[in-house]
C-alpha cells in the first residue's frame, strides 16, 4: 500500500484537463490543478459548480453513477486512476472518503471502525483492537467513546458521528482522505472540533476537502480552488486567493457579491 | 382570512385523525369479532355433558307383582314401557307415573306362557325366550309426530318379527338369536350347566327357487377356566364373548356353521369376575366391567411379532365404579356406554375419548337400565320399583384435548396413533379427529415452502435491490408483484395438474437441477470474475447480470434432464420411484411435498421479494457509499451493510410469506393428496389446517362435532398466525433497536 519512493516536491495527485459529462451536460470542464503530499486542499464555490463531481473522481465514486463520462487524465502519484488496470478497491483504499452527512453503519463503534479492515480480509483481534485505538484517538474521539465501544455508533451525536466517519476513514491507512462539506451538517462547537481534527491530520494525510463554507476554508486550508460552473477559475495559496485573488469572480464570491 | 384559514387546516387535521381512528378501531373490532364468532361455535366443544332429571316415578299399582324384564323409553322422556314374564308390553306415562296401555306380545310361539329372559338386539328389536326354549322377536317402538298445537304426542307400536323365530327346546339360562341376511340365523344358548351350545340354521335356495334349511348344532368344547358369569354375541353373529368368574375373557368365532374355534382367553380383570360385558357399538370393541368395578375396553389386535392371529388387547381405560359393575349399555348411537354398578351409580363414558360424560346417583341399587333408540333419554328401574328418567345432552362425547391432540388407540388400530378421519359410511363409524397431522402438515407445508422461497426471495431481493441496472429494475419489479396477483387457484390447478405430473416423470431431473444449476453459476462467477470492474463489457453488463444467467439456468435444466435418464437408468435400474420403494421403503406420491415447495412458494415469493427489496432499496446511499468508499466491493457492500441494515424489513418480509404460507388455503388443497398422514417425507403429500377446513367443512353436519372442530382449527390457526405475527413483530423491533432505522 505505501509507495516505495516519492519526491516531496512532486504532487500526490494531479489532474490534468479533466472534462466529465452526466451524459450531455458536462459538468467538469478542462480542470488543471495538483495536489501537494500533508497539505490541506480546500475547494469552494457556490453549489453545482462542480467541486463535489471533482472530489469523487479521485477515488471513483463516480463509477457508481450511470452515463458519467470521463475525458483527460489524474494520477495518483504515477498511476492513472481512470485507467483500465486501475484496481478501484485498492485505490480507494489508498484515497479515503468522509461524506457530509455522517453515515455511521447501524454497527457498534467497533465494527465500525474496523469494517474496512475486516472487508480486507483482517481478523487478528490485536491488531483490530490497536486500529481502533489509534484511528479513535487520532479522529480525538478516543477518550469520549472508549468506554462504549461496543454500543451502537447510531447513538452518537452528530459531531460524534462525523468523527467516527473519519475514525474509519483512516483506520485503513489511506494516503489521501477526501471531505465532502464534512461539518455542514454539525453545529460551531462540533465543527471546531472537526476543524482542529483536520489541522491535526495534515501532519500524516493529504486533505482535499470540499466546503461551502469560506471561513472553514480560510482556516484549515493551505491551498483553495475556486469553482464557477463546472470551471476551476482560480486555485492558490489560501492568503492569497481570500486577500489577493487575481480573477474578479473569485473575489466577487469571497466578498459575498453572489453564490 | 388567515385566522379562517388556520382554523379550517385544524378542522380538517381533526376530522382526518377522527377517521383513521374509527377506521382502525373498526379494523380491530372486526378482527375481535370474527375470532369470537369462531371461538362461539367451537367453544360448546368443551362444555359438560348434561342430564336432566325429567321424572320419578314409582312403579304403577297393577304392576307391583310382575316380574319385570324389561324396560325402555321414547326420545322425548314422555313414556316408557316394561316388558313382564308374561309377555305384556305395559306402557307408562312419564309425567303422571300411570299405566296408559297394556298390550300383549303378538303372535306368541304355540304353547309358550311365560316369558324366560328378554335382549334387546337393536333400536327397539327384543329378542324374548319363552318358557318352552323358543325364542321370538318383538319390535316396541315409539314415534313422535307433532301437533298443530306445537305439542309432541308420542304413540307406540308393538309389531312382532317372524324373522327372528327360531324354534328350541329345553331350558335355557339366556339365549341370543342372530339372523344373517339372507343366510338364516345362529342361536346360542347359555344351559344351565354352564354350557353353551351354538345352533346354525341355514336357509339354502336352489336353482329352482326351492328352499332347503339346514340345521346344525354344536357344543362348545373348549375348557372353561371357571363358571361363565357373562356372554355376548355380537350383532352379525359371528363372535361370542364370555366373561368368567376369575376374570378370563373368552372369544369364539362362530361365523361358520358348525365350526366353533376358540380365539381368546384373556385375563381382563385380575382375577376379580366379570360381571359386565357388552359391545360397543359397530361390534369390535367389547367393554368389560368387573366385581371391583374396573371398567375397561377391549378389541382384537395384531399382536407384534406373531404374524396374523389377532389378540384381544386393552385399549381403553374408563373410569372405574367405586362397586362391583352390574350392568354395561351401549349406546346407540356412538362409542358412549352407559354402566351401572351395585350401589345404582350411573356412569357414562365414552370409550375413544376415555371421557367420563356423566355420573348419575340414585338411592338405591338399579335393576334395569334403558336408552331411547337415539340415546337422548335415559331411564332407570331401581330394586325398589322406582322409575328415573333423564334427557341427556351429550352433544360431543367423542371429543376431548386427548383425542384433539394426543394418541388415542382407535379400533383396528395396532397402537395409539395421531388420526384424522372424520367421516365415514357406516353409523357406526368411530371418528378419529387428531388435529396433530393437520398441523403437522401446515408445518410441514410452510417449511418446505419457505426452504423453497426464502433463499430465492431474499437473494432475488438483493440482487434486485443492489445490482439491477434501474431501468431494468422498474420493470421486473412490478412484473414479480403481478405474480402475487395470481389467483391462488389458479396456481394449485397448475401445480397439481401439471407441475406434479411432470416432476413425477422427472425426479431425478428436478433433484440434480439444484445441483447442477448452483456449480454453473459457481463456474460462470469464476469466469465473471477475469471481466475488469469498469472495463467496457462490465460497463454494459453492469445491472443485466441475470440475462447472462438466463442460458446458463436453461441450460442446466437441460443438463439435469439429461443426465436424469442416464442416472436413472445406471443407478437405479431404470426406475426410481419403484428403487425408492423397494430399496428404502419410501411411497412416492405424485402430489407430494416439493410439488407443495414449489406452488406455495411460488404464491409466497412475491410477499417476500417485494417487501425485502423495499426494506434493502431504503438503505440509504450514503452508507452504500460510505461501504464502498472504504475499498469494499459491491457485494461486501450488498452483505455486510445493506442486509444487516435492512434485517428488520427482510425479517417482517420472510414472516409475512411465513404467515401466508401457513393460512394459504387453495394451493395446499390442490397440489397436495390431502393425506393427513405424519410422514417428514419430502415425497409424501399433506393436508394442512386450512385445506382441511376447506374439504371438510360442506360435509359437516351443522353444530355436529366435526363442525365444531373444524371451527376450532380455524381457531388454532387465527392463534397461530397471531403468534407468529407477534413474535416477528417482536423480533423486528428488537432487529430494529439493533441494527438500524431501515
């Protein structure tokens, strides 16, 4: 699962004039952007433009979805994922996902954690035992759950729950962990939490994370990408696309003039 | 305006909460009633016999110096008469105790003036020995008819019976005449001495229409182990029974003329002497009634291990007198047997159902005992000239739990079994009304069904629910729940006229097609496989899997009927059926259990199907999405998250088809025999609980006991369906608690 050698230099993931159509409509048009290894990768724009279709591509979720079309290429490193050897299941292994809303399975915290290790083939109660631990501890969940581990995941708060989501996400070791508007559903205390999480991980994981949010964006991300209708129009260093940004509809936006 | 406007929506979320309350109230107030309705008339089932007390009355005046032999009662406890030594037929009106009518036996033998003993044979046929050894017979029958006033009026009618006038001579202690249509008659006699000597007279006609009558007569031989204190011929003549002092029960064929042989000599009573026997009614049970008052029930039966000879064996114990048993009557009508014992304490029982119906107490010690000819009247003669008389209510006899539901030893059974038989052609019939194989073939019927279905429906379910392209989905969806629209008879009919038919031409075929079909689709996944997760072909087949597999299952099919016939013919001789029933005993019906799997299951597939594919598609995308995000693959998708979190559903669905299975009805009756037979075979048919009522329910009398005990299946499958309705219901929201919301 790890990758022998890499430049730190040298993006994890680039996309490389990406279109994708729902059939006709095309809804990614000509994407160029890179990735860089523990940074944070915040993307914003108002809804339907397209941010969310592009989080997706990365660990083929898309493939779910009928007459989705792919034109142009992103690599995981060296590998293309729209590749026809491309395995999905490692690679969504290696690119983890937590989605908006928070979806615990109807398991016990346990279970939940260790699904997808068990889904590989894991059965070795140590090691599960110590996933847990360290996938709950590192989500900060650890000290609040510890004592229930074996009680529903459905009994927790929303924030818990999100958490617990991202808990799972990286109790299979992923390179990449994928956000879809992970705190729009949870309320400011949850959401600092989830925040400071985030901030916290970026030490072992590359974040993308999609946020509809811009002060969430300004906070944790080192790296935002303004979408417009299907178009990136503008990507940078954080400071600089909310202080600086150089395309007039990127700063139309941040400002609050529309969206 | 707006505060009109907030006040109508109000109104009208009122008046809508009112209705489906009434509306749900009405559906519980039905459900309740129709279980009272049926309960109502299964119910009088378990009510207690009763006897009314109708008269008590002494002896008329005119007849305190007779000597009495007699005695009998109408139906409706209005008269009863004696019979006196001099053959005088006396009359009494109930209510007032008064003599209405003496009237002299007709045509009384020559020279005869007294009358020795007198036996009633049938429904009011008396069979009278005369002092001079004759004996003749004598009808004393009464008939009711209703006035216009509403009243009934009971007249009487004393006939003599040429038929059964056989001449004899000598003094007898008792004589017994049977005549045998068409075939003359057989007199047995019980002399003085203790000896009884048996007398054929056989009554031949010639081609020319010429009658010959030959008489034979024959002493009983055999040892008598002690003096005979009772003796019992039955009806047709052919067995005589005699009960002796040391309690040894002994049984005669003498159904060939000139030909006694000796069948029986039992102990019965141990020891004490039997001072009671008689037959129950149909003749092959014979009550024995003892001097410590043991009161049971024999009949011959195929001894285990001796090959033909049949042995007279206990199969029911009645409830014993608390005194030396004096006198056994059988009643009429059923298996019911009225006894006395020396203190004058009446017992009624009846023998199937080991029930004790009824105890009655006089003051003093009985005489004579007689029943009407439909056993609705009871009347007694105690030493002290009393007359009783009682109308008895037994509407049910035959009926207890223990014959509901336990073994009972029927007659010309070799052991107590589990039997349902309601019905026969003869009177005299003993209904046998286990409802243990009926439930045991609901059972049986429900859970080779659902062996059948369960694994179709859910997998069909999931498949369904979790590959189907959508577009495909919206078609073959609907196109299921059209077949639980299919009338149920119409399934049966199929099932039984053509389904059973051909499976039984192709046993082998149908049993290797489970085997064959499930190791090609193993084979076809292994192959499956090598196509690359979003490779072109998998795009296009992505959600049309099963049309792939469609060939493959026809195939198979193919291949199984192949290999049918040559299996048949290699392995077992050409034929499968007769190896089955030569090498392992087992009867192949041609409507049989898996015919049953296969059409009940068909009928519950649908139920299943649908509900579980709704309860699997509610499992929301998001943790299919979470699952597959983790690196898991559809199926361990499908598996580990969508099933565990629709299990409340899929359970609620496999327990609806549960709850039809178990009440289907038309189905059952067609593809199956309707042999209530106990057999787990799966080539065996069944009648279950509902079919059952179904065929049996136009035959039955209304308020009879085969119609309260169907009423009672019914009741038992309400009771059935409510339990397994509220298990599951139970269970599903434990699963709910547990699992998950879906």
């Amino acid at each position: 699962m790890t990758v022998p050698t890499h430049n730190p230099a040298s993006p994890i993931l680039t996309v490389k004039d990406l279109d994708l159509f729902y059939g006709a409509k095309q809804a990614l048009k000509k994407i160029n952007i890179s990735m860089q290894r523990n940074q944070v990768t915040a993307f914003i724009g108002p809804s339907g433009c397209g941010k969310s279709t592009l989080l997706r591509c990365f660990n083929r979720m898309n493939d779910l979805i009928d007459n989705v079309r792919v034109e142009g290429s992103i690599s995981f490193e060296d590998q293309e994922i729209y590749a026809a050897s491309t395995d999905v299941i490692t690679l969504r292994r290696r690119i983890g996902m937590v989605f908006q809303q928070s979806n615990p399975f109807p398991k016990s915290i346990y279970e939940n954690i260790v699904y997808g290790l068990r889904i590989a083939g894991v059965n070795d109660k140590s090691l599960l035992d110590e996933t847990v631990e360290r996938s709950l501890r590192s989500a900060a969940i650890w000290d609040e759950v510890k004592d229930r581990l074996h009680d529903s995941a459905l009994g927790l708060s929303g924030g818990q729950a999100q958490r617990i989501c991202i808990a799972r996400a990286i109790a299979v070791n992923p390179e990449i962990i994928l956000m879809d508007e992970p705190c729009s559903a949870l309320d400011p205390i949850s959401t600092l939490k989830i925040e400071e999480l985030i901030d916290e991980l970026k030490r072992k994981y590359t974040i993308i994370i999609v946020t509809h949010n811009m002060q969430q964006a300004a906070r944790v991300s080192d790296v935002t990408g303004f979408f417009y209708l299907g178009e990136l129009i503008e990507a940078g260093p954080t400071r600089k696309i909310f202080t600086n940004p150089e395309k007039t509809q990127t700063e139309d936006y941040i400002t609050g003039r529309f969206g | 305006m707006k505060k009109n406007y907030t006040q109508a929506s109000r109104r009208r979320d009122r008046l809508a909460e009112l209705l489906i309350r009434i509306c749900g109230l009405f559906v519980i107030v039905a459900v309740v009633w129709i279980l009272v309705m049926i309960t109502r008339v299964a119910l009088p089932l378990f009510y207690s016999p009763k006897a009314t007390s109708i008269a008590s009355i002494s002896l008329p005046v005119e007849l305190k110096q007779s000597r009495l032999l007699s005695i009998g009662i109408d139906e409706t406890q209005q008269e009863l008469f004696s019979l006196d030594g001099k053959g005088l037929v006396h009359f009494i009106d109930t209510r007032g105790g008064t003599l209405k009518e003496s009237v002299p036996v007709p045509d009384p033998p020559p020279g005869a003036r007294t009358v020795v003993s007198a036996e009633l044979v049938s429904k009011s046929l008396y069979n009278l020995l005369w002092d001079t050894g004759v004996v003749s017979s004598v009808k004393i029958a009464f008939s009711s008819t209703r006035s216009e006033s509403g009243n009934t009026i009971v007249s009487h009618e004393v006939s003599a019976d040429p038929e059964g006038f056989f001449p004899g001579s000598g003094a007898f202690k008792r004589s017994f005449v049977r005549t045998i249509e068409g075939k003359g008659a057989v007199r047995v006699d019980q002399l003085e001495s203790d000896r009884i000597r048996v007398t054929w007279r056989s009554k031949e006609t010639d081609l020319f229409g010429n009658e010959k009558a030959t008489t034979s007569s024959s002493e009983i031989q055999d040892p008598l182990p002690a003096a005979i204190t009772a003796v019992v011929l039955d009806h047709a003549g052919h067995y005589l029974y005699a009960g002796t002092r040391n309690g040894q029960l002994m049984r005669w064929d003498i159904s060939e003329p000139g030909e006694i042989r000796l069948l029986d000599s039992t102990a019965v009573t141990g020891n004490s002497p039997v001072t009671a026997l008689n037959l129950v009614l149909g003749d092959i049970s014979v009550a024995v009634g003892d001097g410590k008052g043991g009161y049971t029930a024999w009949f011959p039966v195929t001894a285990a291990g001796s090959g033909e000879g049949k042995q007279l064996v206990r199969t029911h114990v009645l409830r014993p007198h608390t005194g030396t048993v004096s006198a056994i009557l059988p009643s009429p009508r059923d298996k019911s047997l009225v006894s006395v014992n020396d203190q004058g304490v009446i017992h009624i029982d009846h023998v199937t159902s080991e029930r004790n119906l009824l105890t009655l107490k006089g003051a003093k010690p009985v005489a004579m005992l007689a029943l009407s000819a439909q056993g609705n009247s009871l009347c007694s003669l105690d030493t002290a000239g009393n007359f009783a008389v009682w109308r008895l209510e037994i509407p049910h006899p035959e009926v207890s739990l223990g014959t509901l539901f336990g073994k009972v030893w029927y007659e010309g059974y070799d052991r107590p079994e589990y039997v349902w038989q309601s019905s026969a052609a003869n009177d005299d019939f003993e209904p046998k009304m286990s409802l243990v194989p009926l439930i045991f073939g609901t059972l049986k019927a429900t859970a080779f069904a659902m062996l059948f279905a369960v694994p179709l429906a859910l997998l069909g379910a999931l498949y369904t629910s979790q590959f189907m392209a959508p577009r495909l989905k919206s078609r073959i969806k609907p196109a299921v729940e059209i077949m639980a629209a299919i009338p149920s008879v119409v399934v049966g009919f199929l099932a039984g006229l053509w389904l059973a038919p051909l499976i039984d031409k192709v046993v082998l075929a149908f049993f290797l097609s489970f085997i064959i079909i499930p190791v090609m689709l193993l084979v076809t996944i292994f192959f499956w496989r090598l196509i690359k997760t979003a490779s072109p072909l998998e795009r296009r087949l992505r959600g049309k899997e099963f049309i792939v597999l469609i060939p493959i299952v026809l195939v198979g099919t193919w291949l199984a009927y192949l290999l049918g016939g040559i299996v048949e013919v290699q392995v077992f001789g050409g034929d499968f059926k007769q190896w089955l029933y030569s090498v392992l005993g087992i009867r192949y019906d041609q409507r049989n259990s898996m015919i049953i799997a296969v059409a009940l299951g068909f009928a519950v597939i649908p139920l299943i199907f649908t509900i579980a594919e709704d309860a699997l598609s509610n499992v929301p995308r998001n943790l299919t999405a979470a699952s597959l995000a983790l690196g898991a693959s559809r199926w361990q998708t499908a598996w580990r998250v969508v099933l565990p979190s629709a299990l409340p559903g899929v359970f609620s669905a496999v327990m609806i088809g549960f709850g039809r299975a178990v009440g289907e009805t038309m189905i059952v009756l067609m593809a199956t025999g309707n042999t209530p037979i106990m057999s787990g075979s799966i080539f065996n048919g069944l009648r279950s609980l509902s079919a059952n009522i179904a065929v049996e329910i136009p035959e039955a009398s209304l308020n009879g006991s085969l119609y309260r005990v169907l009423f009672l299946s019914a009741v038992l499958l309400f009771i059935f369906t409510f339990i397994i309705n509220t298990v599951a219901e139970a269970l599903r929201q434990r699963f709910r608690r547990k699992y998950g919301r879906y």
